[in-house]
C-alpha cells in the first residue's frame, strides 16, 4: 500500500511539474512582440481661405452668398451639431492635399452663408464696383420683391417702397436692420389710383416718397409717412410725374421728374419755391442728402446703348452737378448697381439693385483713403 501511494505521489509531481514549466515557457520565456508607436493622426492644416481661391473653386455663377435650397434661411435655425475631434481627425488626414483645400473653402463659404453675409472679393458683385466704394456685405431678404422701388435707413431699421403690378398697389417695408426681418408693412394707394411707389428718403420727421400713376398725366401725390407706424401723415398732390422726393436742409423737398427733366423743389406744405430745368441724361431712381448736397443713384445710356450705372452729388442751392461716381459693378442677376433703392446712413452706403426672388441688399464702405467730404462734395464747405 506504501508503495502504490508513493508512485500516486510521484506522478502527481511530474504532472505539476509539467505545467509549471509550460506556464515558464508561455509567459517568461518567450520575447514580447515590440509596440510600435503608431503616429497620431494628425488633422490637415486648412488652406489659407484667401478669397481668390475660393473664387476659383466656386462654379461659374455660383457665389458664396447664395445658399442651397436646403439653407435658404438661417435665421432662427438651430445650429448644426459640433463633430466630435476623434470622428474629424481620421477624414481630414484621409484627404489629399488638394481636395483638403477645396474642403476648407467650401467650409468657409458655408460660414460666410450661414452669417448671411459674403466678403467682399466673394460677393454677387462682377466687374469694378463702384468707384470710390469697397464692399462690405451681401445678405439676401428672406421674402420676394415684386418692384424695388425706394431704400433709406437709420440705426435700427431700413425701409422698403415696393410697387405690386398684379394687386396694384404699393407697399412701405419696415425691416430690422441688423437682421434685414419685416417688421411691420403697410398699404398705400394714393387717389385716383396711383400706386407706383418712389424712391425713399428718411427726412427729420418723416419718409418721403411719390406715388405716381401708371401716365405722366395721372400726377403724383408727394406723401410724407411715419417712420415708426408707416402710416401717411402729410402729403399733397403735384401734376407732375414724380419718381423720387428728398428732404433737404430748412425742411426743404426736392423732386425729380420721371424723364428726367427737372428738379422741383417745395416747401413742406407743398408750395413750389422753383423749377430747375436738368439737362442731364441720367435717370434717377433714388435720392439721399448728406450735408448740402444730394445724392443721386441711377443709370444713363452708355456708348454700347447698355446702361451705366451712376452717383451724381448735386448741389441743394444751385441744384448743378458737383461730382459724378460711375458704378461699373452688376449683381447677380445682371441689374447695375445703382438701379433701384439707395440709402446712406452711419457710413455705409446700402443698395438693393435686384427685385423677384429674395433680392440682395448691399452694403459698401469708404476705400480707405477716401474722406466723405471728398468723396460727397458741397459747396458750403
């Protein structure tokens, strides 16, 4: 019995033994594999978003300011979610260098969209501009624009005068300014049915504009308008067929006859003071004052009988031409620049040259260099 408790014993020795050594082997005696430090992906550097490449990379007719369908509006929108930096870094490192670029100035373009507003050198703008002026901003109105008529401007708001062929009737816009929102519009139709709204000019107390018929024998009614309820709060009736009225100094109306032909000035209560006969060939369409001098935007044939678009300083006491800008720059959709509505308000000079679907209203500044006593002169100074 000894004996086979023994051999027990000792097998059970060897068998352990056995499984010591093979866990030896596993474990102690075989060389770990070496770990090679895989470099962390690194994100590709963005491309510099100078605006000459993003120019090249947009398609013929594109620009950065016009959104797809699917972002048409952002005002209001959530903001889209952030991506987290694990999920970013393997598709940037994935890119070649070139589609990297192109990826940068499309993230780009689509920052300038979602801000609702386009640098300069990547505008609607073509062309030169125009003269004396660099552009600022480019932001689409979020509704349509049968007829632009009028433009004008303070600290909080810009105005429409919009003109409705198909309901024959016109329409005063109130928008925030900073967000170019409606905040409120209102009907006018002045008497015998006239309803083609003027330019727009924003005096001491009230909006001045014209309201004209669809013949020069149907007159105009000259109404001043409230610019906090839009409502008509004075006004008075003229044979002429007026296109834009302005507020001078001394409260003084100036009004421009539609072809062109003269300038017709007024006291507040619609007693005419004068007449003056214009032998310029330009077609106003809307009117600013700064200072002593008025500001006129419109177009004149050119050479090639295409339209040229123009920023005429006239004098208020001799009303004579004391300067003209040529505006060489076209908008999207092919209108010039100085076309239809014009403002100036806190130093910027704001356009709306286009009308239909959700126009453009743009913003230029001074060139630097350029001084506002220069570049509006005025006798009086």
């Amino acid at each position: 019995m000894n004996t086979k408790a023994c051999l027990v014993q000792l097998l059970l020795f060897a068998l352990l033994v056995v499984v010591l050594a093979l866990v030896i082997r596993r474990f102690v005696l075989t060389p770990a594999a070496p770990v090679s430090e895989a470099p962390a992906p690194q994100a590709t550097q963005a491309a510099p978003g100078s605006p000459g490449l993003l120019q090249r990379l947009l398609r013929p007719g594109q620009n950065s300011d016009q959104a797809p369908p699917a972002e048409e509006s952002t005002q209001g929108a959530p903001a889209a979610p952030a991506m987290a930096d694990n999920a970013a870094q393997p598709q940037a490192q994935a890119l070649p260098q070139g589609e990297a670029a192109v990826a940068a100035a499309q993230a780009q373009a689509t920052a300038a969209r979602s801000m609702q507003a386009s640098p300069a050198e990547a505008s609607t703008i073509v062309d030169q501009g125009i003269d004396g002026l660099s552009l600022q901003l480019s932001r689409p109105l979020m509704f349509d624009v049968p007829r632009m008529r009028g433009l004008a401007a303070n600290q909080e708001y810009v105005y429409l005068s919009v003109t409705d062929p198909a309901k024959a009737r016109g329409f005063v816009y109130q928008l925030d300014r900073n967000r170019l929102t409606i905040r409120q519009i209102r009907s006018h139709v002045a008497s015998n049915g006239r309803y083609q709204m003027g330019g727009l000019h924003l005096g001491s107390q009230f909006l001045w504009t014209a309201i004209s018929g669809d013949t020069p024998q149907a007159g105009s009614r000259i109404v001043g308008i409230d610019p906090v309820t839009l409502e008509e709060r004075t006004g008075f009736d003229v044979v002429e067929q007026i296109v834009m009225v302005a507020e001078g100094p001394d409260q003084i109306l100036y009004g421009f006859v539609n072809d062109g032909t003269a300038i017709i000035v007024w006291a507040s209560n619609g007693y005419q003071l004068r007449r003056h006969d214009m032998l310029c060939s330009a077609r106003y369409s809307d009117v600013e004052v700064v200072g002593q001098s008025l500001i006129c935007t419109g177009v004149e044939p050119g050479r090639d009988s295409s339209l040229q678009g123009v920023i005429d300083v006239i004098d208020t006491q001799s009303l004579s031409l004391l300067k003209r800008h040529a505006a060489i720059g076209l908008s999207a959709s092919g209108e010039v620049l100085t076309a239809r509505g014009f403002a100036y308000s806190q130093g910027v000079f704001l356009f709306a040259p286009d009308q239909g679907v959700k126009p453009h209203v743009l913003s230029f500044v001074l060139q630097p260099g350029v001084k506002l006593e220069d570049y509006v002169m005025s006798v009086a100074r």
